[in-house]
C-alpha cells in the first residue's frame, strides 16, 4: 500500500470505531469499550506516523483522489487529500493526543448517559476523525465539513456532564460563536466559488492565479470571511470570547484535546488558506496579509497573557494562556517565511504535550479534592509530590525553558520576526508560566500566606464576575466521588506529554524535518503543480530549525522571569477584590452571548480594516 493510499484510512480508521462503540457501546463491559477506543486511536496514529516516515522526502506531496476522480489538465471534480508533512505531522499529533485523553480516563472518569460505555470513547474518536480529515484534505468545502464535524462533536463534549447548568451554558456559548465562524466561512467559500467555480484548494489558488493584478473587492471580503471562522476556532482576539468559558466547564480530557490541538488546528487552517489560495499573484499581497496577523497576534498575546494572570480558576488560568500562545503562534506565521512557519510548528508540537500535561495535573486536583479554586487549594496538594512536581516542569516548560521544544519554537519565532518580537515573546511566555509557577507554588508547596477565606468579598457595583468563575466546590469527574487514589494512568499520561516536550526539543532530525516541511508547505506553485499536475517540485531550501545561542540566552531570562514573578506574587497577601485596572477587562468577558456576538461583528470588521 503506497502512502497516498494510506491517507483515507486515517481518517477512516477513527471514524468506523466510532460506529463500533455507538453500535456495541451497550453491550460492551466498560473497559472493553475503553480498550476499543484506546486501540483505534493508536491505530490512526500508527498510520499517520507510518505514513509519514515512509514519505520520500519532507518536501514530498502524497495525492490521493478519492475514487479515482483524478484531474485531466488540470480541471477535477473530485476529493482529494493531500499528505505533507506537517499536515500528517498534524494527524499524528491529533491522533496521540486522543490516545493519552483516552488514556488518562481510563476506567476512572463518571460518563453519563449511563449503560453506554462507549458514548465517551466514540465521541473523542468523532473528534479526532474531524480533526484528522481537515488536517489532510486538499478541498476548502471538505475542510469546512471536517472542520464542523469536529466543531459539533466539541459542542457536545463540552457539555457532556449535561446535567449541570454550567456545563449546557458553557456549550451553547461555545456552539454560538463558533457557528457564526462556520457561517462566515461558508459565505466566504461561496464567494471563492462564485468567482473560480472551484471548491479544491489548488485549483482555486490557480484560477486566483490566472487573474494576477492584485485583489478586487469579492476576493478580500472572501478571504476575510474564510479567515475570521478560522481564527474564531484559533482563539484569537476578538474571537477568543468562547474558549475560558468551555475549558471552565469541560471534562479534563476534552480540555487536553481543545486547548492541545482544536485551537492549533484554526491556525494551521488560516496558513493553509492563505498559502495554497490567496499567496499567488491573483490572491492577497504579502504586505497585507502580514499586517492583519501581526495585529491580531500581537493582540492576542498581550490579552492572553493579562487575562491568565488575573485568574485563580486553574482550567480558566490555561485557557487563557492557550490565547495568550495562539498570539505568539500568530507573529510566528505573520513572518510568512519557511523561517517563521517552522517555529510555529515545533512550538505546537511541544505546546500541545505541555499543556495537556498541565491539565492532567489539574485533572488530578479536581477529582481528589473537587476544587480547581487556586486559594482553596493553598497547601492541599502537599501529598501529591509527582503531580506537583509535573504541574511545575510544565509551568517551566510554558515560560520557554531550554531544551524544551516549546523554548526552540519560540526561539525560532523570535529570529524570524525581529528584535521587537523577543520582547513580546519574553514578556508572554513569563506571564503565562508565571502564572502556572505561581499557581504550582500556592498549591503544591503551601508558599505564601494561608487566604482568610477562599470566598470572594462583596463586588463593587455592576461588577460581573460571580464565584463560578473561582474553581470552588467543584463536582469531581470520578465515578463514586472524589478519588482517594491517585490511578496510574492519570501520572503516566502527563509524564509521557512532557517527555515527548522534551524530545522537540532535542530531537536534530525533527528539527532538519520541519524545516524542509515548511519549506514545501509555504511553496504555493509547488503545492498546485503536485496536486493538479502530478509533478514533484522541490522548493528552495532554507536553514531548518536550530539552537542558537541568543535562543538559549532569552530563554533562561524568560525562565527567571517567570519564577520571579511567581514568587513576588505568593509572597503577597491575595487581593480580596479585582484590581480596579482589570476591571474593565473583567466586564468584557461577561458571559453575555450578545457581547461576544457584538465582538465577532467588530472583529471582522478589523480584520477587513487590516487586510485592506
């Protein structure tokens, strides 16, 4: 079987264990249908892993036609899915993940609806078939299509404890803004079709391409509708409304996988998007497209970063250092360089490992003590000394410490933007870490002084934020209440995650292997002479990812920063109310479905006022 072949079966092998587990699911013992999921999950990473080692070349394109529909001069009318390596690095990335999310909740997590042990396993291999599909597939209409099949199977993963009111709340937040993004993308791929009479993504960047000149008005608002449903599943400022408010409320699993790689999949669709579409001569100039990310990216990482640090919500606090990373991801790919986009790559792969292993940890918490509230765990997570001492490799880890993978990306990121981007970069990876060091130190080791009461005083006047949004008195995700013993696999799960971190880091293949990945991906008339023509084209080689000593240098800056601000903030006495600074931020984030539709209107609007 040749590697193009192997394509649909990546897809497919998630997508038929599902329908297993729906259709056996009642029938099933529990931990046969945990066993399923856990194996088709492996199965699908086998393959995409598989896949992409057997590849010829990282510049290399697998094409594979569905149903033989191959084009004839370049015209088709058939689906098609492309395998480079970072979109199959992508799928195996998704693939992983949902092994160690199926992994972690194995035989421990309390899923409704009751006698059907496979709705929670069959859900997640949904998911990853979603993610998997969009991550390989050559049609903009099939993205959409996978991109929504993931999009509704989060919805329902978010609120799947539905019998709390805050889980259903949390859910249509998140199925509301996420839809208007689908419908935005929708109309913007009905304009591209409108103009091209094309659904393929080569064949549409060719039929752009024939009309060069610069764009006209219908392939702007196109590109910025097809970008604003992108960036709303990216998190990015001001679309980012949706993302605290669904982590606060979903499982812990679901948290690896949404904050782990559903966000990193929105980012990976804008630079598909613009590379293989919009980068030719007939599509959106360099100039402004590098405006309108850099803006948004340079926004949404100083918002993240300010919001992660404001929390004592544990799941809300690496939210919104999820948003805080989507920006730095963002400067990395407004470079629009093989320089740029590589850092990207390797800071997703460690950034997804990192963080998911902090949510684990905070998994643990919630099911041993029913809290993920900061100051109401002061000092309680003394008896957990592995969990404590994975929750702080991990906040390291996120403050950008070598040799860490995540250290390496933004190191990369940094050289490819600029001397004003290692600024940026510095301050947010500190905050973020800081944040999660200070949290770590609070808990794990009791420094700093014991809070009164973990209960928030009375709010000044028309102050919006309520004691769910704390982490107090949390419903444990265990069966039978909260755990008494820590299982294995919630230890293994994260060890693994950070380890794998790590090898990003010091991997010299992985790093010569993203980079000629990247230098293919960011080849525009390659990737249409491959997909339309059949011909290989091998682009023009750049320097791969590498250590530098300046990355090293602003990494351990970056590193202390962080700790120090960890340990100036646990040595002060916690504020009984907000900061009256934050409080504006604060009021922005109400929960309120019609402020964060008002800021989906706005966003688009400045990203129309960006790119034009």
């Amino acid at each position: 079987m040749s590697v193009a072949q192997t394509l649909p079966l990546i897809v497919a092998t998630p997508l038929f264990g599902a329908a297993v587990l729906v259709g056996a699911g009642r029938r099933l013992p529990r931990y046969a249908a945990e066993m399923l999921g856990c194996l088709f999950a492996a199965g699908a990473a086998t393959l995409a892993l598989g896949a992409s080692a057997a590849t010829p070349s990282a510049t290399a394109r697998p094409v594979e036609w569905l149903g033989g529909w191959r084009p004839h001069g370049g015209a088709s009318v058939g689906i098609v899915l492309v395998g480079d390596r970072i979109g199959l690095g992508l799928a195996a990335l998704v693939s992983l993940l949902a092994l160690a999310a199926l992994a972690y909740a194995w035989r421990y997590f309390d899923e409704p609806p009751r006698r059907h042990a496979g709705s929670f396993p069959a859900l997640v291999l949904l998911f990853q078939a979603g993610m998997c599909g969009f991550a390989l597939t050559g049609d903009l209409f099939n993205a959409f299509v996978f991109f929504e099949l993931m999009g509704v199977v989060a919805y329902a993963l978010t609120g799947y404890r539905v019998e709390e009111a805050r889980a259903v709340q949390g859910a249509l937040v998140f199925a509301l803004v996420n839809s208007l993004g689908a419908y935005t993308t929708l109309l913007g791929i009905g304009l591209l079709y409108a103009r091209t009479g094309e659904l393929g993504l080569a064949q549409i960047g060719s039929a752009l391409d024939a009309h060069p000149g610069g764009p006209d008005a219908l392939v702007i608002a196109s590109f910025v509708l097809v970008v604003t449903g992108l960036l709303v599943k990216a998190a990015a400022v001001p679309f980012h409304f949706w993302l605290a408010d669904a982590h606060a409320v979903a499982p812990t699993p679901v948290c690896m996988l949404l904050s782990g790689v559903m966000v990193e999949l929105g980012l990976y669709g804008t630079a598909r998007v613009y590379w293989t579409v919009f980068a030719g001569p007939g599509g959106i100039p360099e100039p402004a497209a590098h405006r309108a990310l850099l803006a948004l990216g340079v926004l949404t990482a100083v918002l993240g970063a300010v919001m992660c640090w404001q929390q004592r919500h544990l799941k809300r606090l690496l939210a919104c250092s999820t948003i805080g990373h989507t920006g730095m991801f963002l400067v990395g790919l407004a470079v629009l360089t093989p320089e740029g986009l590589g850092g990207v790559a390797l800071y997703v792969l460690a950034h997804a490992g990192v963080k998911a292993a902090l949510f684990a940890c905070v998994g643990i918490l919630l099911d041993r003590f029913g809290s993920v509230d900061e100051l109401q765990l002061h000092g309680k997570g003394r008896e957990l000394r592995w969990a404590g001492v994975l929750f702080g490799v991990g906040g390291l880890a996120l403050a950008g410490l070598p040799p860490f993978g995540t250290a390496l990306g933004k190191a990369v990121i940094e050289e490819a933007a600029g001397g004003w981007a290692t600024a940026l970069c510095v301050l947010v990876s500190a905050v973020t870490g800081g944040a999660v060091l200070r949290a770590g130190a609070r808990v794990f080791l009791g420094l700093g002084p014991v809070p009164e009461s973990a209960a928030p005083a009375s709010r000044p006047a028309g102050d919006d934020v309520t004691e769910e949004t704390t982490g107090k008195e949390e419903e444990p995700e265990t069966r039978g209440g909260r755990l008494s013993r820590i299982p294995d696999s919630m230890l293994v799960v994260p060890t693994a995650l950070l380890a794998g971190a790590l090898a990003v880091g010091l991997d010299p293949a992985l790093r010569t292997g993203v980079g000629r990945a990247a230098d293919a991906f960011t080849d525009h008339a390659g990737y249409l002479t491959a997909v339309l023509y059949g011909r290989a084209a091998e682009p023009a080689p750049t320097p791969p990812p590498h250590w530098t000593v300046a990355g090293v240098l602003w990494g351990l800056p970056a590193t202390a920063l962080a700790t120090a601000l960890a340990l100036l903030a646990v040595r002060r006495p916690e504020r009984r109310e907000p900061t009256r600074w934050a409080m504006p931020l604060r009021r922005l984030h109400s929960g309120h479905v019609g402020d964060y539709v008002a800021w989906f209107l706005a966003g688009i609007t400045l990203l129309a006022a960006l790119v034009v």
